[in-house]
C-alpha cells in the first residue's frame, strides 16, 4: 500500500516537473516571437526643425530694388514699408511668412515669402519624402507646360475645297505673309487688324510670357525648383504680372511671390526683369539654410 501511494506521488511529480518545462519553454518562444514581430524604426525626421524670421531675411538694399516705390515715400513710411507684415500663423515653427508693399506714381510692386516646413505623421513615411509630395503638387497646380522639342517644327495643315489635306507648310511662313506669330507657352497668339500681335491668352485668362520665359522648372536652385509666370487683368484694372519661384530644400518649400502693377492700363509689366529679380531672391534665401 505504501509502495503504491509512492509510485502515486512520484508520477504527480514528474508531470509538474514536464509541465514546468513545457511552459517555459512556452514562454521563451512567445519572446522570441515578439522580438521578431517589432515594428521597423521610424523614417528619418527632416534636417530642419526651425525656421527663420522671413521678415528680415531679405536685406534692405534687396527691398529697394523690389520696391522702387519706397524711395519716394518720407523715411518713417520707408522703414514701415521694409519692415514687412508678418504672416499670421499658429506655429512659427512649422509655417512662416511676409510681405511688402510699396506704390509709386508709375506702377505698385507687392512681395511675398511663404516658407513652410513640412511634418510627416506617418512613422513610415520621412519628413523629406511627404515634402517631396506636397512640392509636386503645388507643381502639378502651377499646370508647367511640357518641355517642347525646338527642332519639331511646327506646321499647319491647309485643305482644298473638297475637304482633302494638301501639303502641310511650315506656320512660320505663313506669319510672314500676314504679321502673325507661332504662339509659345500655355497658349496661342493671334493678330489683330493692324498686324502686331496680340498677347497670347490661356483659358485661364492669363496671358502667355516671351518665348524663352514661359514658365518651367529651375536647374541649381535647392532640391528642385519652379518658375511660374502670369499676367492677367482684372475688370477695367491695369495688368498685372505675377512671378511665383518655388523651390524645396529638404523638408522646407519656400514660395517667392513678386507682383507688378503698372498705373497704365496700356502698359505690360516685363516678365524678364521680374523674372530674374524673383530668382535671385530665392537663391539669397535658399543659401541661408545652408549657413
């Protein structure tokens, strides 16, 4: 009897012992297991996490190129106009701008500066990468013509009475004849009555720039970089031309925005001077997130 309750508690024991044993190795797998299911390391933040002062990014004697106006105008109301008016936003950390006004007898010039850093909320996503995306889209929105082929030359098709194509003629022979020119750009020019050519329109209301001008992108400005170019009226109002250079650098887009206004409805602001006056203002401020 005695041998059998022994034999009883020595099996009892065994199986707590196996058990045991079991469990933990039970508990090593579930660790090994965890271990192994870890979610990746989050994506890099982007190399900026502050931004400047846009106000006093550009220098004074920058201002007053930009706005000529201002020079007219009694010193106090000079250091109001370079001063700037700050934008107002919620975090000056995460978004940032200014702009400046000035207005003189012949034409009024307006500048603006947005910078923004943006912030990717999804771990798997860079601060870099989610920039990259919201640059393209402001991009696709400027509607950048496609770079065109100068050696394609274009041609127009004449037809007969009877409705079948003839010889297509070069269409720079027949502006010859009558004064017109090819349109480049986002549109097409047409002439008028007298034989000069008229601005060229885009369905959007804006007029096309000089050939050479039209908007594009920009090579050796940041990471990459835009040039946008409109002129457009408003009502019985002069025309006004608006330069816009957007460019990104790492996970900061900056837009500079310059826009001239002449006091003659007749007269048409020059995309040349305004153009490079853009640029080289946002090559000043593009090195200044290199210092």
């Amino acid at each position: 009897m005695q041998r059998k309750a022994y034999a009883t508690a020595l099996a009892a024991l065994l199986v707590a012992f196996v058990g045991g044993c079991s469990a933990g190795s039970g508990d090593d797998g579930a660790a090994a297991d965890t271990k192994a299911g870890e979610a990746p390391a989050a994506a890099a933040p982007g190399k900026y996490r502050t931004l400047y002062e846009p106000c006093g990014a550009v220098e004074r004697a920058t201002l007053r190129d930009l706005l000529p106006g201002a020079a007219q105008l009694p010193e106090e109301q000079q250091e109001k106009v370079y001063k700037g008016t700050a934008a107002v936003t919620y975090d000056t950390d995460r978004r940032v701008g200014c702009s400046w006004k000035a207005d003189a007898p012949d034409a009024s010039h307006q500048l603006r500066i947005d910078v923004e850093r943006v912030v990717s909320y999804d771990p798997a996503v860079s601060d870099d990468t989610k920039a990259q995306e919201v640059y393209g889209g402001k991009r696709d929105a400027a509607q950048l013509p496609s770079p065109v082929d100068p050696r394609n030359e274009q041609v127009q098709e004449t037809r007969s009475p009877g409705g079948s194509p003839s010889t297509p003629t070069p269409s720079s022979s027949s502006s010859t004849s009558t004064g017109a020119g090819t349109g480049t750009g986002k549109g097409a020019s047409a002439a008028g009555a007298s034989g000069t050519t008229a601005p060229t329109v885009t369905p959007s209301g804006t007029a096309a720039t000089p050939e050479g001008l039209e908007p594009r992108e920009l090579d050796g400005l940041a990471d990459a970089a835009f040039l946008d170019d409109a002129l457009t009226r408003a009502g019985s109002t002069a025309q006004h031309r608006t330069v816009s250079v957007v460019f990104r650098t790492s996970n900061v887009i900056v837009t500079v925005e310059y826009v001239e206004q002449p006091a003659r409805t007749t007269v048409i602001p020059d995309s040349k001077e305004l153009q490079e006056k853009a640029q080289a203002l946002a090559r000043n401020l593009a090195e200044r997130f290199n210092d």
